[in-house]
C-alpha cells in the first residue's frame, strides 16, 4: 500500500514557503498549475519514488540496477544494486521525507542501512564499483575489465551522500551521527589517485587490470559533478588544472553553434549537432543548482535549457516521421531501446523512435509548460501502456508498437529529484549549503548566486 501523507494544505503552505524564501530563483513563475495538475504533480513524484522505497533491494537498502515488471527477460541477479542509481535514490528518499511520503524516522533508518551497506562494500581506493551483489558487498563486473572503481557512479553516489549529510547535520544525536558516518565515506574517496598522475580524472580503475579500461573523463557530457567533487575534496583533492586541461581540455570544450532558434555553447559529444541526450542536462545538477552557475566555458542554466529545447523542438519537427512525436510527446535521452539500450539523442542516427520519460519529466526545471503538457497527456491518454508500480515505465515506441514494463535506477532517481528541484530547490539547496561545494568551486572559477 503506498502511503500518502500529502495534503493540499501541505502542499499550499509549501509554496507559501518558497515564494517567501530565497529559493524563489529555483521556481519558474510562469508556470500556473491547476489543482488537478498539482495532484498529479504529487502523485508522479510519489508512485516514483517507490521504486527507490519499495523496490529497493532489501538487505542493503540500495536501488536494484533495474526491475523487470513484465518478466519478459527476467532477473537472473535480483539483488545487484547500482551505486549511481542509488546515489539518486538516497536523493529521492530526502524528497519522501519532504512530501511526507514516508517519515523522518523511516527515512534515516533507511540511509542507516545503505551508509552501512556503502561502508563494507567493496571499494578501491575510496571508489565504489558501478554494480555490486546487495546481499554481500561484493563487486558485479559490469564488464570484463569494469570489475573495480567507478569514479563517475561513485561520484553521483557522492552527491546523493552530501544532501544527506546536510539534511540531518543539524538533527539530534543519532540524525548527527548519521551523518558523520557520512562525511567519512566522502573523505575516503581518493579522487588525487584517480588522475593516473595526469591533468585529467579516469573513469576506471581495476585490481586486477590497472588502467586498461582507458577512459578519461572529458566534457561535455553527464560528468561535471566528477570534477566538482574532485576540487571540493578535503582530503583528496586535485589542483584547477585537472579541470581545465582534462575536463575543458584546454579550452577545447567550447564550440558554441546555433542549433533551431537556441544556441549551445559546449562541445556536446557525439554524432550529433543538437546535443547530447537529455540525461546531461540532469545527472550533474541534480544537486548542483545551475541558476547563474557559470565558469568561463559556459552558463549551465542557459545550456541545460537550450539542450532541453533544441530536445523538444526536434520531436516537434520531427524529421524522421515517427509515430507520435509532437509537443505532448517528446524526450530523447539514453534508456531501455527496441533493442537493448541505447542513448537516444536529436539527430539522424542517435533518435531510433524511441521516447523516454524520464527526459521530460527530469527537465521540468528547465521547460515546465511543456513537461506538464506531456506528463498530462502521458498519464491521460497513455496511461493504460505507460504506468505502472513506480510511475512512467522507462521508455516506448509507438512506432514501432514497443511498450515495455521496466525500470531503470538511473532514470527514475532524476524524476523525483529534479520535479522537487523545481518545485521547491530541496536537493538544490541542500549540496550548494555544503561548504567543501562552494570551496570547490570557487577553486575552479565558478561563481554562483550561493557564494560572492
């Protein structure tokens, strides 16, 4: 039974409370809502939510890789958890608290366990690897040489961790220790030594096969946060350089070019001039607010919006003819596919037809009208082929009369998160509160409106 303390009054006084507050930058004033879409607005969020509650993997506490509700290709490894996903999930329970979904109480007996899980699990050097077995800690290769860290999930772990850590630093005596546990967790993770002694960050590191994997982590992609959390490290930082010459790559990251009636002003990776997939206008800024964050690359605000646009208008165009495109139906980011996994993207050989809800939903900060036209028009008119136990399922096609019923970790963690980030700026509010962030930053040259 999923359980709802949620009322119109909460959520009145809610707003009340935003509208009052400094965090009325993290709200988009032109977005008018009637009641009924304020109702739905909660129950996505709540339904979500449940994947990460409910359908978590119940002896760490961690958010399962993905879960099948069509057994159409059923699990063979029901208990192998994420440590990016979950990272996302640890933000999503912080946003169960808020909505009174579940309690206070409930909710940090629940990251109890996953701190406690994270602390004997496998790691190296600080790492965590990307899968691991939830009933023991050990790691699951997530391929052949990917059977140790992953600075990238490690990092999004990291994020989910910091909000943590600073929604109950101020709680009592076991809320505090809560989260000293923690900040011992963040200090260990050896970011210095994930730079294989370069001016740059690498992806992976194994025991057993070193640095054979060979992926340096360079923008612009999903990946700013790795960077952010390098710099702010205080016990294993890296210098400004590595940021510069490894993640801007000595400037080479700015390429600006106008794409429909926006412009990007990053490289964005891969086949395609419109941008990447969505999820790069998300993963980073879940807890990284990017309301007048810029460096001297970028302003992020200005370029998660236009990649979210440049999204959207190219399903509206819809130069490929597929099936349902339109303004009630867009998003292209990486998620399940008609065949395997793929990240979707505008473009002609990144958009396969395949629209995942996760890019939409996870977007409303940036187009608020248009995500609630197509969340509306989802659950309305689709509801029968796209809802299940924890919301939108991952992705469909209706050209190609796909419509599976699963889930993936990582793309359901930004819905609920991102949704409270405009909403209410919660998890916004939480990370750029932690003082290691904004030293971070500042040594990389960002300014924000969270520190002069």
């Amino acid at each position: 039974m999923i359980r709802s303390r949620v009322t119109v009054i909460t959520i009145v006084f809610s707003f009340l409370l935003i509208r009052c507050s400094n965090t009325q930058k993290s709200i988009n004033p032109e977005a008018k809502f009637s009641p009924n879409d304020e109702r739905l607005f909660t129950e996505v969020q709540q339904h979500t939510f449940q994947y990460f509650w409910e359908g978590a993997e119940p002896t760490s506490g961690m958010a399962r890789e993905r879960i099948h509700v069509d057994n159409v290709y059923p699990e063979k490894d029901q208990n192998i958890v994420t440590s990016g996903g979950s990272g996302f999930g640890v933000m999503a329970l912080l946003v169960g608290i808020h909505r009174g979904f579940i309690t206070r109480d409930e909710g940090r007996e629940r990251l109890e366990k996953i701190v406690e899980f994270l602390k004997k699990a496998d790691r190296f050097h600080g790492a965590w690897p990307h899968w691991l077995n939830g009933e023991t800690g050990k790691v699951k290769p997530f391929s052949r040489k990917d059977d140790g860290g992953d600075l990238v999930e490690t990092s999004f772990m990291i994020q989910g961790l910091l909000c943590a850590r600073q929604y109950f630093i101020k709680g009592d005596s076991t809320e505090k220790a809560l989260a000293a546990r923690i900040d011992t967790l963040w200090r260990e993770v050896e970011f210095d030594w994930y730079r294989n002694g370069q001016n740059v960050l690498y992806w992976h590191w194994s025991p057993k096969y070193n640095w054979e994997m060979n992926f340096p982590v360079r923008g612009y992609n999903e990946c700013l946060i790795v960077y952010v959390l390098a710099a702010a490290s205080p016990t294993h930082g890296v210098p400004p350089e590595v940021y510069h010459e490894g993640w801007a790559q000595s400037g080479r990251i700015v390429a600006p070019w106008p794409v429909f009636d926006y412009s990007l002003q990053l490289y964005h990776q891969g086949d395609s001039p419109y941008g990447g997939p969505l999820f790069w206008a998300h993963y980073s800024f879940l807890g990284l607010d990017p309301h007048g964050l810029k460096d001297r690359y970028a302003d992020y605000w200005a370029e998660n919006k236009n990649q979210t646009l440049i999204n959207y208008t190219w399903c509206v165009k819809n130069p490929k003819y597929f099936k349902g495109y339109g303004p009630d139906n867009w998003g292209l980011t990486a998620s399940y596919s008609v065949q395997g996994y793929a990240g979707h993207a505008p473009g002609k050989n990144s958009d396969l037809g395949v629209i995942s809800p996760t890019a939409a939903l996870s977007s409303f900060p940036y187009t608020p009208n248009l995500s609630m036209q197509t969340m509306r028009h989802w659950y309305n008119d689709m509801r029968d082929k796209l809802w299940g136990p924890y919301g939108f399922y991952d992705a469909f096609s209706q050209t190609a009369n796909w419509y599976p019923e699963r889930y993936l970790a990582i793309d359901q963690g930004p819905i609920v998160v991102m949704m409270e980030n405009y909403r209410s700026g919660l998890l916004w509010r939480l990370f750029m509160s932690c003082p290691e962030i904004k030293t971070g930053l500042k040594k990389l040259g960002f300014t924000s409106p969270y520190f002069k």
